[in-house]
C-alpha cells in the first residue's frame, strides 16, 4: 500500500485559492521549518535532495490548490500518473475543506475511476 499526503486548499475559484497558497508562501516561518526539519535528522544546510527542498517551502506535501473542479481534476491526473492506493488530505480550513471534498471533489473522482 502506497499513500501520499496532500496539501488540499480547494477554494470557490482558482484566483482565490492561488492567493491564499501564495498568502501561506509569504509568510512561510522559515526558521521553524528548518528547527522542524533538524528535528528530523536533515542537516542545516538541507541535505541538497528534492524531498527536503520541497518541505523547506509553505507546503511540505504535493499540494492541490484550486477551485473545487481544479482541483478534482489535478487529483485525478495525480492518480492516474502515480502508482498510489490512497491520499490523504490536510486543509487549512478541515471543516470547510471536508465538506467541499465530500460535496464536489470525490463525486468526480468516483465518476472517472468507477
């Protein structure tokens, strides 16, 4: 079984969702990013690989941002690039973001993958 963590922040347009990820981006705390990451083992300087260099930006995850038809489709290209058996999701907003998961999202995906 292979899982991937997402970072969802599905927003009623593509223009609202892209400004709240770049809110998220500019505001980025880098310094608590590079203690969590030493926590973990990375070395200071960020050990040069793509995971760690990723996890040094605002999202630490593959990131879905998008209006709820955007992202469904982002999702389902991920899935049917990837060789993957679930996703899980993290939202800014988990009550919000569940129901428009629930509400717009997985519809779409059960239709393409039935």
């Amino acid at each position: 079984v292979t899982g991937v963590q997402t970072c969802a922040l599905p927003i009623s347009t593509d223009a609202q969702a892209q400004a709240r990820a770049q809110n998220y981006r500019d505001a980025l705390d880098e310094g608590a990013v590079a203690g969590m990451l030493e926590s973990y083992g990375v070395p200071k300087n960020g050990g040069g690989n793509a995971m760690t260099a990723r996890a040094q930006g605002a999202f630490m995850t593959q990131a879905v941002v998008g209006s709820p038809a955007s992202c469904a489709r982002q999702i389902e290209d991920f899935l049917r690039d990837c060789d993957i058996d679930g996703l899980m999701f993290i939202y800014d907003d988990y009550p919000a973001g569940l129901r428009v998961t629930g509400q717009h999202i997985l519809p779409h995906l059960r239709a393409a993958f039935p």
